[in-house]
C-alpha cells in the first residue's frame, strides 16, 4: 500500500489528488498498475475522479481481485476434505 499526504488547493479534484501523489512518489508509482482508469473512492465509497474530497479524506485506488475470496475458501476446504479422506498425499 503506497499513501502520501498532499497540500491542495482548496476545490482540488480527486483526479488533480491522484496526479499529484503520483508526481510525488515517484518511481514508486510505478507499482500501481492503473493509475488512469482504477475506480476510486474515500473511506469504502465510490467516487468519481471529478470528485471534491474534504480536508483529511483517505483517497483509494481500487483494483480488482484476482479470485473471488469466496471461491477460494471454497476450493481451500475442498482440498482439507480430501487431504483428510486420503486422496491426497499430505505435506507435512
């Protein structure tokens, strides 16, 4: 997780917000994949990049996952079950 905090003019965008911690990490920046067209949002919310923040609010960039959590516990206890049953091998 990158973050860095940014004096802005008062009525600054979350997009005017995103260029300018983008120009102030750096090459750090570089780590963030998409940084042009990533939903983002303050605190869980979405919001659009024309978007006026309040002071101190939390700008996040969001990425999509790579697997459904859901899916992966799924598929987690499906291989329990069959490490228990014998199936498989275990790895001790």
């Amino acid at each position: 997780m990158l973050s860095c905090e940014l004096e802005l003019a008062d009525g600054a965008t979350i997009g005017e917000a995103l260029a300018a911690a983008r120009m102030q990490l750096g090459a750090i920046a570089v780590a963030v994949p998409d940084w042009d067209a990533a939903p983002t949002g303050i605190f869980g919310e979405l919001h659009a990049r024309d978007f006026v923040p309040a002071d101190g609010d939390r700008i996040e960039l969001y990425r999509t996952l790579q697997i459904d959590p859901r899916a992966r516990r799924r598929a987690r206890v499906a291989e329990q079950g069959r490490v228990r049953r014998g199936a498989v091998p275990r790895r001790d």
